[in-house]
C-alpha cells in the first residue's frame, strides 16, 4: 500500500511519517516514506529502506544469485533483502523470514509484503530459538538481527555460526551485516571475524559498505 500522489512527491524533499509505534522489543519505531520508499527507522538505526538498504544491495554483487531458490533471512524487518532481489537483480526466491517483533511483522505485512511477488513464509520468533529446530536447507542465509545498533551476544558464538552452517546447502552461502562506524565496531566486528568466523567458514570475504562489514562465508570450497 503506497501512500497518495503528493505524500510521494513530497517524500523526494522531505521524509513523511507513516506511523509511529513502540513494541517490548523496540521503544520508538518510526515507519517514513523517503524518496518513494518506505524506511524502518529507530532512534539510532536503519531496520528497513527497501531497494535503497545498501549495504544487501552490494552484498548481492558478490553472490551467484543465479544458484539460489531458497532463502533464509534472520531479522526480516520490512523486507528489504525481497525487495533488492525484485527490484535491482529482477528475480524471485522462496523466502523463510524470521522477524521477532510483532509491530515489524504487522508493519510489513500491511505496507510492504502485497507489493512482493516472491513468496514470503514469515515468521515471528527469535532468530536464536528458531534455529534450534529448523531442519530446513538454504541457498543462502541472510543475517540482519540487531536491537537499536546491537547484535545480542548470543548470536556471536561459535555454536551459532555452526547451526547456521549445517543449514546451507552444499553450495550455499550465509551473509552476515555487522556495524563498521566506530573504533569499537571495527575492534569488535574484526574480532569476531578473526577468532570466530574464520574457524567456521574457511571459504570467506568481508565486504565493507558505508558504515557496515558484510561478512560471507561459504559452505564448501568449490562453491
């Protein structure tokens, strides 16, 4: 559902308020048109910014997408990952989104999702809880959990990183965003890559994006 003629136009000068809303997981949630796009915002991050979430968008650059059918997303916020695909690369996957906050999922599927032609099985859940008992094979898992600008430290240990491994196909890939703004972002992201993921994932490249670390890592080394 898109807005009216002159909140869009408007919307290429100044961001227009959609909504604003609070869960038990987000204290101020503001949903903003910007320059024709809707935008998922916090006080301190971007959640969501459709095809314009530049950080997936150049991501994608350095995946075969053309091997992928089935897509795991953590942290679906409005579906911005969908979007990118659709819009910029023109293709359709089957999506497994897991999004825990329920005013997200309420928002997505009011204003975004209709506009997707892919299919969409979202979920609400915690990523963590969920991926104890998925079974479920993946092309590629996409990684984009935070609460504000935090990635719980839960999901920063390498048993995690190995569940996720377990669920990508052979040749499968698993993306991962992580902030790259600070001293302390960098000192902590690079840790995590070092000490952590490179035991896991062998085959790997990081990417950097404006302020964030994309981080890949491949199943197999003939991938």
């Amino acid at each position: 559902m898109r807005p009216k003629l002159s909140k869009h136009l408007l919307s290429f000068f100044s961001d227009q308020l959609i909504e604003s809303t609070s869960s038990d997981y987000n204290e101020e949630l503001y949903l903003l048109y910007t320059k024709g796009r809707y935008q998922l915002v916090t006080d301190k991050v971007i959640y969501s910014y459709e095809d314009r979430y530049d950080n997936f968008v150049v991501a994608f650059v350095h995946i075969d997408l053309a091997a992928i059918e089935n897509v795991l997303i953590l942290g679906y916020g409005l579906g911005s990952i969908p979007h990118i695909v659709e819009k910029v690369y023109n293709k359709t996957f089957n999506y497994t989104a897991v999004e825990i906050d329920p005013e997200i999922i309420r928002l997505a599927l009011k204003y975004t999702i209709p506009e997707l032609k892919s299919t969409i099985d979202l979920i609400e859940s915690d990523a963590f809880t969920y991926m104890k008992y998925e079974d479920a094979l993946y092309d590629l898992i996409c990684f984009d959990v935070f609460l504000n600008d935090i990635i719980p430290s839960k999901f920063l240990s390498q048993s995690f990183l190995e569940k996720l491994k377990l669920r990508l196909t052979e040749a499968g890939v698993l993306v991962i965003n992580m902030l790259y703004h600070t001293d302390q972002d960098r000192i902590s992201t690079n840790a995590y890559v070092n000490t952590v993921f490179t035991k896991v994932f062998t085959v790997h490249k990081t990417v950097f994006v404006r302020n964030n670390l994309m981080i890949f890592g491949w199943k197999s080394s003939i991938a």
